[in-house]
C-alpha cells in the first residue's frame, strides 16, 4: 500500500518471488488447460491439473509469510493495518467483480445488474477466481488472532503445525467424500472461507518468524526437500488415477482442488519453490541481472495484476478462437494460450501501473511500486488458482 516511514527496514525476501512468478503462471495453466485441452474429460489434462492445483494453497502461504514478517517486529496498529489493507484490496475487488459480471449479464437495466453484483460480492461469486480476494480480506480480519497465535506457538512450531494438519485433511476428507462434492452446513462454503486454508497461513506464517532458521535448514538439507518435492507428487498422482477407477466421468472428482492428497503436495512444492528461490537470489545479487531473472522479478510484480485480468484476456482469446473457427491440437492450443496470457496479462499490468488510477484496478501505484506492502515487503501476493 503505503511506504512506510519512521520504521527500521527489514531485509527483501527475494526468493520469494520466485515463488510468485512460478505459482502465477501455474494460475494461468490450470486455467487454459482447463479450457483448451478438456480439461474435465482428458485423463492427461486432468493428471496435469491435478497436479497444478497447488497455486492457491500456495498463495496463502505466501500470505501468511509475507503478513507474518511484515509485522513481526512492529508496534500492532491495527486501525492502520486495516484501513490500508482494504483501501486497496476491496476497490479492486469491487471493480473486477462489476467488470466479469457484464460478461454474463447486461449491465442495462441497471437494477438487475446491481441486484446480482450485490448478491456476488459476499461470495466471490461474480467470477471463478474472484473469491481469492474475498478471502485475503477475511484473512485481514482475523490477522490480530493469528499473529498471536503465531507468537504464542513459535517455540512449538511442528505441534502447531501437526495439529494444522491434521484438521486440513479431515476437512478436505470431508469435503472430497462428503455426502456430495461439497456437503452442506460445516463447509457449505469451504473453498471461499478463510479456515479452508488454515494450514497454509500456519506454515507461512511459522516460516516468516523463523526465517533465518527456516532458510538455512533449508539451504542444508535440499536432498530432504527434493525427495518432499517428488514424493508429494507421486502421492497426488497415484490418488488421482486410485479415484479415476479407470472411468472418465469421475476426472472431476480425482482431479479436485480441494481433497486430502493436495495437502502434502501443496506443502511440497510450496517448500521446494522457496527453496529453489534461495538458490535463484545469487542471480538478483549480479551487476548485470541475467535476463531470465528480469524476466522472473517482472511476473513476480506483476503477478496480483495478472491474476485479475488473465481470465478476461482468456475469455477473449477463446470468443476470437471461436469465430476463427480455429481447431488446433489441443496441447498447442493449450501451450499457445498461457504464453498468450502471461505475456499480455504481464505487459498490460505494467502499463496500466504506470497510471494514477493504477491502485484502485491493480494495487499498484502510478509510479510502479506495489501499494500493498511497505517497501521491505515482498509485493502482493495473489493465491489463487
């Protein structure tokens, strides 16, 4: 949001943005997969998706860490930490939410229009990954409760954690095998409510209080993560084609986002993306920046811009496919397509940050600088996917 003045700064977490840029563009994956390859009825795409479902879990995580180290070492001033927050998260929201609805609804007459966006906003509902914003604001409300907990529990981390756990794999076992996809009452809404996640803002969280232990274990033992990495994956892969039984009608159902074998994937790729960002930081500390490494810092800025825009561009881009009556290979189609997406979700956000009324459509402000964070924060971190 604001830079902040008057307080000691704390070091950039650079590798983090790896974990942004990789984990966007993962975003936009899942989505034209979905899209372009059948993503509902092609056991490959779906073997593919589900294992790209990590992307909101491990933005939560990375909102837990960027909040969590933001404040850390600083006086709570919470009346200020809210009013900055959501000046410039719920306007966004707000806008995003009015602009996809008119793809689904005339915005004439206007009474019907408002009715529905009304009804959306509580719930996100105005487009498939607009509910990653109304969560980040929930998470803002309780963010008093949880920095507490974090402090109260920090010398027992892994007992925190364990226990975390365990509630997240019961409520996605709830939720997966439940008496319908997603059962009523409990977690009538899970998905969209801020404990859905819980897990994930812990290990962000845990990791943002510990950083200087937590990235050295991790620079030390990067064979254990590596064999996480990999192990995670299997595991997500044989719970897939286990719940598939052969028949192309359950792909929705094995391919999940939410359902208990994403726990330990989403927590291993998350470990092994920050790692491979600790490796990635001797490339930012160069005098000349290696062009991959721009490349990487620029989605990184850019990523809450693009998570935004980019299922508007993809809306468009498949309407143009359409009227071409264009029937490429599915997977070319697929690999064109994210290409597509990052590059002009990218290009357009920087140039639309360059404008005053940046912070109000992308959180950024007219100079460029991410308004969500004071300057020795990360930038805003998106989570959806």
């Amino acid at each position: 949001m604001m830079t902040s003045t008057g307080e000691s700064k704390k070091p950039f977490v650079r590798s983090l943005d790896v974990v942004r840029a990789v984990t966007i563009v993962s975003v936009i994956m899942v989505h034209s997969t979905w899209f372009t390859a059948n993503g509902g009825g092609s056991v490959t795409a779906g073997a593919i998706l589900s294992v790209l479902h990590f992307t909101r879990e491990s933005f939560m995580a990375l909102t837990g860490f960027v909040l969590t180290y933001s404040l850390w070492d600083r006086p709570a001033r919470w009346g200020r930490f809210w009013v900055k927050r959501y000046r410039l998260i719920a306007i966004p929201y707000i806008s995003w939410s009015a602009a996809y609805l008119t793809l689904s609804m005339p915005v004439w007459p206007i009474v019907p229009y408002v009715s529905k966006l009304l009804q959306d906003l509580p719930t996100g509902a105005a487009w498939f990954h607009l509910y990653y914003l109304l969560i980040t604001m929930q998470f803002y409300m309780v963010m008093p409760g949880f920095l507490w907990i974090i402090r109260r529990c920090q010398n027992h981390a892994w007992r925190l954690v364990a226990m975390a756990a365990v509630l997240e794999v019961a409520l996605m076992a709830y939720d997966q095998y439940g008496l319908s996809t997603h059962p009523g009452g409990l977690n009538a809404y899970t998905g969209t409510e801020v404990w859905t996640y819980g897990l994930y803002f812990i290990i962000g969280g845990m990791m943002a209080s510990r950083w200087t232990e937590v990235s050295g274990w991790l620079k030390s033992h990067s064979r254990t993560v590596l064999g996480f990495f990999a192990f995670g994956i299997l595991a997500m892969l044989a719970f897939y084609f286990g719940q598939l039984q052969g028949q192309a009608s359950r792909i929705n159902f094995a391919d999940a986002v939410l359902q208990p074998a994403m726990v330990l994937e989403s927590a291993a790729i998350f470990l092994a993306l920050v790692r491979v960002g600790i490796w990635y930081q001797k490339y930012w500390q160069r005098s000349i920046i290696p062009w991959h490494a721009r490349i990487m810092k620029r989605i990184a800025d850019a990523s809450f811009g693009m998570y935004l825009m980019h299922p508007m561009i993809l809306q468009g881009w498949l309407l143009l496919i359409h009227y071409w009556r264009w029937k490429p290979n599915p997977w070319f189609l697929d690999g064109l397509t994210v290409a597509i997406l990052v590059i002009s979700s990218a290009a357009i956000t920087g140039i639309l940050s360059r404008t005053s009324w940046a912070p109000w459509i992308i959180g950024r402000s007219a100079s460029g600088r991410m308004m969500t964070a004071p300057a020795e924060e990360p930038s805003w971190v998106p989570s959806n996917a």
